[in-house]
C-alpha cells in the first residue's frame, strides 16, 4: 500500500485523541502547556507552503509518544498541516519499513509526505537528547532475564514518564529535532 493509502487509512488527531486512555491525560496536558516559538513561525510558515501531510505511526501506551505527538500537533497547526495516526500494533506492513536500526519497531515515527503522497522526511523515535536519557535510564536496569528486570524497568518507565511531563527542556529539545529534520529535509 502506497504512502497516501495509509494517510487515508489513519484516524484524525481528534480521532486519536478521543480513543486514547494510557497516556491520554499526559498527552493533553503537553498539547495545552507547550508552544512553538514565536520567532520560528517564518519557518513553519515556509513549511506550511510545501502542504506536507503527516503519518504518525503510534500507539497510546507508549511515553515516547506522549511526548513527541503534542509537539508534532502544534508545529502541524502552526504549519497547516494535515496529521493522520496510524496504531503500530494493528499496522505492521507499515511499520517494518520503517524499523529504527533495521530491527526495532520504536515508536513514535513521523512520515512527513507531499501532496502526491511521496515521502519527504522521516522522525523518530526520538530527539537524540531523549535518546541520551532513554539510553542512561537503561543502563541502570539488571539485564532481561534477571528476577528484578520487571520491577527495575517499571521504575525506569516511572521516571522517564515524569521527565517527560515535568521537564520543558526536553519538550523544546524534541521540538528543535522535529524542526531541524523539517529544514533539512523539506526547506533547503
């Protein structure tokens, strides 16, 4: 199925934000308190000429994008663009051509598309400051098959989820990521 295919499969922002229930709280909170910076709306107005659409592989249960889908939502309405989300779990076709290291289905990832439905630019799972914490969280876990691994990881969850709520330079870093991949790749 080509890229414009799964656009038109996906559910609105709206949609997705009515059916969420894991992080749907979290989410809404990083949507109402986050904003684009004033002196980047040249940019995103430039963007909003190319009439990029965006797919956004996701699924509610995932922090990672709790965090990034409010940002990605607001550079989209600054930006006129059209955002459709497509769950992981149920679209696995898409997903696996879009693996982050050839093997993992991380998500968030975000396909930024033109009008034709040709793929432009691709983010995720996450700004490399994210990944940085994720990575530090990690190494501070037992390995897999140890007794503790469960509780340990659920802890780590715990706390990465509060930094992502809590932490307003991580929304910004997320945001500078996604505007930098979008200059790079769609404006110069």
């Amino acid at each position: 199925m080509n890229l414009q295919k799964w656009f038109e499969k996906g559910m609105t922002s709206k949609e997705y934000l009515e059916y969420m229930n894991v992080h749907k709280e979290n989410t809404q909170l990083i949507l109402e308190q986050f904003t684009v910076p004033p002196e980047d709306m040249d940019v995103l107005n430039a963007l909003g000429n190319k009439n990029l659409r965006v797919l956004a592989i996701t699924e509610d249960w995932c922090g990672d994008a709790m965090l990034n889908i409010p940002i990605l939502l607001k550079i989209a309405e600054n930006s006129n663009m059209d955002v459709r989300m497509i769950l992981r779990d149920e679209n696995l076709e898409l997903m696996d051509q879009y693996l982050t290291n050839g093997t993992s289905r991380a998500i968030p990832i975000f396909i930024f598309i033109d009008e034709n439905g040709e793929e432009k630019t691709v983010w995720g799972p996450r700004a490399p400051m994210v990944k940085k914490i994720v990575d530090d969280e990690r190494a501070k876990i037992p390995p897999r098959d140890h007794e503790l691994f469960p509780e340990k990881q659920k802890e780590m969850i715990q706390r990465l989820t509060s930094q992502y709520i809590e932490n307003k330079d991580i929304w910004q870093e997320v945001y500078e990521s996604l505007k930098t991949s979008l200059v790079q790749d769609v404006l110069m």
